[in-house]
C-alpha cells in the first residue's frame, strides 16, 4: 500500500492566503484603474446628488460648484487609493479637512450641510460602483471598500468638525470685537457720515434699528466702578433685557442687543427695553442705571454724554426715588449742574412727554407744587377735588413721577419754569 504524502493544512493556508492577498492586491488596483476611467460620471454623479437633496448646496455659484467637485474628486482618488493598499488617512489628509471646515466656517455654509454631503457623496458613489461595476468589485472587495470609505468619513468629519468649530468662534470673537468698537465710535461721535456708517455695518453684515434704547449701568457703589463690574452689568443687561429668541438672532441682522465697556461704565443698546424687566434686573443685581429712549446714530453722542453726566452726578434724592434715571431726570441733571450738553427747550417735553402741550395739566401741577396738594390746588384752580386728582393719576401714568415726593418734584418745578410761555 502506497501512501500519499500530504502537506499539513497550516501550511496549505499560508502559502494560499500570501497567494490570496497578492490576487486580492492586484485585482483592487485593476478595479481602481477601471472605477477612475468613469471618474467624470462618478463625480458628476455625487455632484448631482449633493445639490439635489441638501439644500444649502442648491443654489451655489459656478465657483464654488467647482470647489464643490474639486473635493469630490479628490477623496474618491483618495479613498480609492487607501482601499488598494490598506492605508489610512494621515496627518496632511486630517490637515486638509481641518481647512475644509474653516473655510466653509468663513462663508457661513451649515456645518450639518457640510458633513452631510460627504456622506450623500459616498451613497451616490456606492450606487454608481454597483450599478457600473459589479464584476469588477466583488460583494468582499466592496465591504472593505465601505470599511474604508465609513472610516474616511468618521476622520474627515471629526477634523471639518474641528476646523468649523475654531474658525468659527475666531470670527464670532472678531465680529463681536468690531461690533463693539462700532458702538463705541457711534457713541464717541467718531461715527457721523451716514455713508461709512453704513458701509461699516455692511462689512460686519449688521443692521441698525431706526431707534433703539440706550442703557448706561453700572454697580450700586458707583458709576465710578472697575471695569469687570462694569463688563458684567452691561452683559447681564443686554443678555436679560433682549427678548429675542435663538432662531431670532440667528435669522436677523439688525443688532437688537449689543454691549460694551467705555469710560467705567456698561453700555448696552437694545431695540427696545421693557421698563419692568430693566427695574427687576437692577434691583436683584444691586444696579443704577440710565435710559435713554428714541436714540438714532445722530443723537447717541449727545444722549450718551447726557446718560454718563446724569449717572455720575444725579443727586442722592434721584438715587432714592429712582435706580433708573430717564431723559427727563438726565436733561434735568444737565441744566442744574451747567453740562455743555444741557439745553433747557428739551426740559419740558423730556418730563411731561405729551402733556407738555397740555395746559391744563400743567396748570394743574404747578397749582399742586405751589399748594402743597390736591386739596389746595382745587381751591385754587376752583376745581373738584376729584379732577385733580384725576390729571394728576395720569400725569403719573404718563410720566411715571410722583410729585409728592422730593426729587419728582423738583423735576416737575424744573420743567414747569422751562417751559416756553
């Protein structure tokens, strides 16, 4: 009996698998050579799906498609490439998408869009690799064609990630910068030409409301106060008092919240403030203030100074009855203490606001001042009590003074002797 000698089944293996893996090499690269024949159809295919179903690459320029496909053929090739050999991304291919996601952070594309149009590419480009080639990549050479591609994508995204989120907290720190130097030069008066206000904000992609509220803060010890105090009271102001929502302030140019620190004090300019709320934050937050309503580019310098004056100089009775000073008190300050800003025409209509055109009114207050009350003035007027103390429920209401007390008083009186006969 003859016996066939037989070579153990560890050795078949390797000898088989060396062979195995060299066929398995050379046919990848024959796969590569004839998929980057029909690269033309392949990029213009993920193109196609890219634009088709994510919005924000729908309506992009001929530049920027072409930059588009540029990166479309450049990770098929690579990718391709990594597949052949095993390979796998280095440290220039992580670098290049690092740039990829801070230049797409300066144009302002979404970064969900950006990632997602890797991932739209590579399902167009499976799609295209079966419906071409199913010959040519058999169903194993096509799972560690997807293990390659899957990790491509998990790399790349986490390096677009990383160069999005940087350059975008760069360019939010720069804007923000150069907004509040805006705001400090519209409030300095070195911002007076309409014209390069305008340019201005239109390089910083900014509007300006047509009005907006103006707050000066600063803390309870003193207008005086160190800059973080005064940094965090004009933050906290702006953050509270904005009423806005998220997608609001996403969504919308005009600058409807905006702060800063100039000469010891907060600033912040707001669209428009609820007195409420402003009164609940500077009692919590131990707060003095001053707001300005009604301000436009032309008038800020003046009511800015009119605001830091006031501020700084409003007597212990205004700090009593009043944490928020407003242009009646402010223009008031002004007169008393012969600010170059003061202007006494501007006294009258500042405290009363419409009711300065109201004779009555003013009859009626200077008839309580003088009396000491309603019950004296309606002697005097040779009124019913009652209706005095009805004008003067709504010069209250208009006015938001009570003149029966000091300071309020003394506004009252001021307005009243200003006032053109």
């Amino acid at each position: 009996m003859v016996m066939k000698k037989t070579v153990p089944p560890e050795h078949g293996t390797r000898v088989g698998g060396a062979s195995s893996a060299a066929r398995s090499a050379a046919d990848r690269s024959a796969a590569v050579a004839r998929i980057l024949a029909d690269e033309p159809g392949m990029v213009e295919a993920a193109l196609a799906a890219v634009t088709r179903e994510i919005p924000a690459y729908a309506n992009l320029d001929a530049r920027q498609l072409e930059e588009v496909r540029s990166l479309i053929v450049w990770t098929l090739r690579r990718v391709l490439e990594l597949w052949s050999v095993d390979g796998a991304l280095d440290a220039d291919d992580l670098r290049m998408f690092r740039g990829v996601g801070a230049v797409r952070a300066r144009d302002a594309r979404p970064l969900a869009a950006v990632l997602r149009a890797y991932r739209v590419a590579a399902l167009a480009f499976f799609d295209r690799i079966g419906e071409r080639f199913p010959d040519t990549v058999p169903s194993r050479d096509l799972s560690a064609l997807a293990r390659v591609w899957l990790t491509v994508l998990d790399q790349s995204s986490e390096a677009v990630f990383d160069g999005y989120e940087s350059t975008g907290r760069i360019l939010s720190e720069d804007r923000e910068r150069a907004l509040r130097g805006l705001l400090a030069d519209l409030l300095l008066g070195r911002q007076s030409h309409a014209g390069t206000l305008r340019a201005r904000l239109r390089e910083l992609d900014a509007e300006l409301p047509a009005t907006f509220d103006l707050l000066v803060v600063s803390t309870a010890a003193g207008a005086a106060g160190a800059a973080d105090d005064a940094a965090r009271a004009a933050a906290l102001a702006a953050t509270a008092l904005d009423a806005r929502t998220a997608a609001d302030r996403a969504g919308d140019l005009e600058l409807t919240s905006l702060h800063t620190v100039m000469d010891g004090v907060g600033v912040a300019l707001l669209k428009a403030v609820d007195p409420a709320a402003l009164d609940r934050l500077t009692g919590a937050h131990a707060l003095t203030g001053a707001r300005l309503t009604g301000v436009t580019a032309a008038t800020a310098p003046r009511d800015y100074r009119l605001a830091l004056h006031g501020l700084r100089h409003a007597p212990p009775p205004a700090r009593t009855e009043r944490r928020v000073l407003d242009r009646g008190d402010l223009e008031v300050v002004a007169l008393v203490t012969g600010h170059p800003d003061a202007a006494p025409a501007r006294v009258t209509e500042a405290v009363l606001g419409h009711l300065a055109q109201d004779d009555d009114t003013r009859r009626t207050l200077d008839a309580v001042i003088y009396a000491d009350g309603a019950a004296g003035a309606a002697a005097r007027l040779h009124l019913h009590p009652q209706t005095v103390r009805y004008r003067l429920r709504r010069l209250a209401t208009t006015t938001g003074r009570d003149p029966r007390t000091p300071w309020n008083r003394f506004v009252f009186q001021t307005a009243l002797l200003t006032a053109t006969p």
